[in-house]
C-alpha cells in the first residue's frame, strides 16, 4: 500500500519494522484506516495532504505519499532515527484498542456498542450550571489554583462517604485522590514494577489495563474465569508453580464486580478465599472496583477490601489496594478517581503523582465537593440504574433474538458490559472491519488478553445507547455472524444450528455465563450432543 486511499481491508502496512493489516476503513471528511499488527490496533487519519504518520508508541507508522516531499528522509533513515530516539519500554507500550476507535464510533451514524461510557446525558444540565455557578460565586480562586496532591480534603469526605455506603470504613488519610481509577492503576504500576515483575489478573482483564502494564514491562499471566469471577484453585495452582520457579506476582489486579469485559461477578467463597490467601501468602491485591453501585437485580457482596478490614476492625488493611472512580457514577469527563492503600504504599504512590500531573484538577474536584454536598447522589445513581437496566434487558433480548445458537453470552446483574463468545472459527477482529461497514462497533475479545486470546469473543457495551439503537446494533452484527457461520457451513459441510437461542434466565444469585473463551468450539459442539 503506497497511500492512504490505496487502502483496502487486508492490505499489508508497513508499521516501522512491522507489517501490519487493514481491518477497517472510513471514508467521511477525512480518510481513517485502522491498522491491526500483533493485536495492537492503529488509527491512521489521512491529513489534507494525503499522508498519514502516527506514532503508535511502538514504532512509527508511515504511509507515505510521492506528492509530499520529504527531502533527504527515506523511510529507512527515520526509521533508524526513531529506533535510537525512544526508550526501550516504549517497544512494549500499546494502544488500547477502545481509544483507537473512539476516531471512528464518535461519527454521529456509527452505533457504538464498543466504549465503556456512561450517558451523561442523564445528568440534568440545569443542576450542572447551579454547581458550577456556586463554584464561581464561593470558590473560583481556589477552583483555578493548583491543590494538594492527595486531593481536595472535601472530596476525600465525600469518597469516605461513598465507601461507607458499601461498608468499607475508611479514614481520609488512607486514600489520594488520583485522575480517574485509569491513574490508580498506572501509579500502583509505577510504585511497585520493575521490569519483568508479574502481574496476575483475569481472563478476560480490563482492556485498558494492559497497555498500562506493558508500559511498565509487566509480564501478565492471565487466569481463567467462570460464572463466579476469577478461578481462585487456578490462581493456587499458579502461585504455586511461579514460587516452583522461584518467582512471586508483584500483585493480582482483579475487577470483582460486575467484571470488566466479562459482566460477572466473583462469588462469596472466592472472595474470601482470595483476601485469605493474599494475608497467606502476603500478596497486595489490587481490587478495581468502578461498577458495584451499578446494581440491577441481586443482593449487593462484600468487596474484598471491606472482607480485609470488617467494620469494627481498627486495622488498616494490609493486602488489598482498592481504587474507585467517580467516571461511571457520575462523569468520566471530571476525571476523578481515588486509591486507598496500606499507607507505606500510599506514600509511593502519592510520590508517583506528584511526578505525573502535582494534583488532580481542582476545578472538577470543587465540582465533586459541590455534588455530595447536595446529598442527591444515591437518588442520581438509581436513575442510572434503572435506565442501564433497562438498556441490559433490551441487549439480552437483541442477543437472544438475532445472534445464531452457536453464540453464548453473559447476563450480567450490573455494570455495562455482556461478553459474548462465538464459534472459534469466527475471528472478531476481522468482524469489526466488517461490522464498522455496517456503521456498528464493539470491542474485539483479543483486546482483553495479552497473549492473543480471546480471538472469537467480543464485548459489548449497553449503557451509551439507546434501546433502540442497541437492538439495531446488535441485528446488524447478528446478520455478519449469521453470515460467517452459514459460510462456513458451506465450507466445512457443518450444520448450522436453526434457530437463535434465547438467553437463559438469570441465576438469583450470581452472574450467568454461558461460557467464557476457553472453551474450543469442539468443546462445545461435543457437550451440545452429549
Ligand atoms: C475496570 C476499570 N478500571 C478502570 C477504569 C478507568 O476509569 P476512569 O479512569 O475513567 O476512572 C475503567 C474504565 O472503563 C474500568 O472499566
């Protein structure tokens, strides 16, 4: 491929020293290629004079174009010049792929089913401009200056008074205000990895976790979840092959609740389990935990932080790191989010952001302040949630009704996001290219791994949409599924399945998976005709 508008879906693109794939194109104003090389995805933007560079962190991508000149810079010798110029960890940095997108599924005809939004639409804009006025009337001085980098003292309050609301009992010096959870997680990274340490997490993890890993030079080691969360015998096993080796996790980074991509939510026993064997074997676990307000049906669990340190207790805990965020329960655009942590711990990490960014913004912290103090927080979230709920049943209807019986999918009790599973034949990087043609995006199974699984699953998300344009979106993706399988019945010889299957009802008691992507499609193939 010579040029931008040369491209064509699996044209070769020459990323640095690396050859990737075209998987999608848009052609609006302007010219967007998305490019696939070794699961990372690139978003390449044709500018006016018809080439594109993007530095990817990794590498640099050039497209080049004869029309622009570049006298005495051969691709080879910039190539070169780059090489010498970066850091070695930045050859492990990557894109997240949920970022790349955003170029494309912010395209007003683009249904998105791919970011992990709130609808922010939902927060009444006259009390927005009552909050901020009150903040220009009482405290624009101090809203415009810099502030402590542990954070505003008011807000600190007003986090104390959220976790306790979830029984997790926690003193204002014990946590620090960080720029959204995305912070926390990048600071406890910086505080605690050296290149090549361990970190332990689910499979699926947190998509935009794993950019923050690699950047530290992490090497992940996933482990395999069910209906209940993370599969604590594994993680035994695990741990006690690396101690075999002479190796220990640095720390396990878990989404317990309403998971991230998975929508399931750890049970009971593996909690406690969990929070036992980091006090064992004096492991930190760090529990990320943005979605538990976000109930929609079911009795509320204990977070492991609140398992660590009952009410009562006078110990501050010592083995879970807990990160919260105000991003889903109120705006991701305030970027405010917290960390609480044993205090040796905290002060690291409160050393790691003064290098980063000194303090989070104060001016959205005021905005915080502002909030809690009119008390409306708990009315605020129920609406949310009786919209998201609402928004999670028209997706598992629009599953049921229009994806092929060989598909499976989460029912998930609360958060955002359903996990869907499809026959390993199917690719859902490939899918995307095709879906976006169809003006429909999600986010491809293999964003959630670091080690090329998750290839036939993708997550989607259910809370930025209407229930209209989710049942669109997820009939358009239905019809390309439909699509694939019949081809490769045509192929294969093998029968497709007749009918779409209808989701089974919810468990009381915990998140239904159906299955996560471990399982091969012989597998299932075999356990349907057992
Ligand atoms: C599990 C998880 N952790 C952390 C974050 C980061 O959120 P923020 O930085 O907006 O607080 C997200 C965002 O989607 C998430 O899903």
């Amino acid at each position: 491929m010579r040029t931008a508008q040369d491209a064509v879906p699996g044209a070769a693109v020459l990323c640095a020293h690396r050859v990737g794939a075209v998987v999608a194109i848009w052609q609006g104003w302007e010219l967007t290629v998305i490019v696939r090389y070794r699961g990372v995805y690139v978003t390449i933007v044709k500018e006016p004079h018809g080439v594109a560079d993007r530095h990817d962190g990794e590498s640099v991508m050039s497209i080049t174009d004869d029309k622009r000149p570049r006298p005495g810079r051969s691709a080879a010798h910039e190539l070169e010049r780059y090489g010498a110029l970066f850091a070695a960890r930045t050859g492990r940095m990557r894109s997240s792929v949920m970022r790349d997108l955003m170029a494309i599924t912010e395209r007003p005809e683009v249904i998105s089913l791919a970011g992990g939004l709130p609808d922010t639409s939902m927060f009444e804009p006259e009390l927005f401009r009552s909050l901020m006025g009150q903040i220009a009337d009482d405290s624009a001085a101090q809203a415009l200056q810099y502030g402590p980098t542990e954070g505003l003292q008011a807000v600190k309050e007003s986090i104390v008074e959220l976790m306790a609301a979830e029984d997790m009992i926690v003193a204002s010096d014990e946590l620090i205000v960080t720029s959204g959870g995305q912070q926390a997680i990048d600071l406890v990274c910086k505080a605690l990895l050296d290149p090549g340490d361990i970190v332990i997490a689910e499979a699926p993890t947190y998509p935009g976790a794993i950019p923050t890993f690699c950047s530290y030079e992490a090497k992940l080691v996933q482990i395999e979840m069910d209906a209940d969360g993370m599969q604590i015998d594994v993680l035994e096993q695990k741990l006690a092959e690396l101690e075999a080796a002479g190796r220990r996790p640095k720390f396990i980074y878990t989404i317990p609740t309403f998971h991230n991509p998975a929508g399931v939510t750890m049970s009971l026993p593996r909690r406690r389990r969990l929070v036992d064997l980091a006090r064992e074997r004096e492991l930190l676990v760090l529990e990320d935990n943005p979605y538990s307000m976000l109930r929609y049906e079911g009795e509320g669990l204990p977070t492991l932080r609140s398992l660590e340190t009952p009410r009562g207790s006078r110990d501050g805990g010592d083995f879970v790191v807990y990160t919260g965020t105000m991003s889903k329960i109120l705006s991701p655009g305030i970027r405010v989010g917290w960390v609480v942590a044993p205090r040796p711990v905290l002060a690291k990490l409160n050393l790691g952001k003064q290098s980063a960014d000194l303090c989070s913004s104060s001016l959205t912290q005021h905005f915080v302040a502002a909030y809690f103090a009119t008390g409306d927080w708990r009315e605020y979230i129920d609406v949310m949630c009786e919209c998201y709920r609402q928004r999670r049943d028209a997706i598992l209807d629009a599953l049921a009704e229009h994806l092929p019986a060989e598909a499976s999918w989460t029912h998930p009790q609360g958060g955002l996001f359903v996990w869907v599973t499809l026959p390993d034949y199917i690719d859902t990087t490939d899918l995307l290219a095709r879906a976006l043609q169809e003006n429909v995006a999600f986010v491809p199974g293999e964003a959630a791994y670091d080690d090329g699984r998750g290839h036939s699953s993708m997550r989607l998300n259910f809370s930025s949409s209407t229930e209209q344009q989710i049942r669109e979106g997820v009939r358009r993706i239905g019809k390309i599924v439909a699509d694939q399988v019949a081809l490769y019945g045509t192929l294969t010889g093998a029968r497709p399945a007749r009918a779409p299957r209808v989701a089974p009802a919810a468990e009381p008691s915990m998140a239904e998976v159906l299955s996560l992507p471990r399982r091969s499609a012989r597998d299932r193939r075999r356990s349907r005709d057992a």
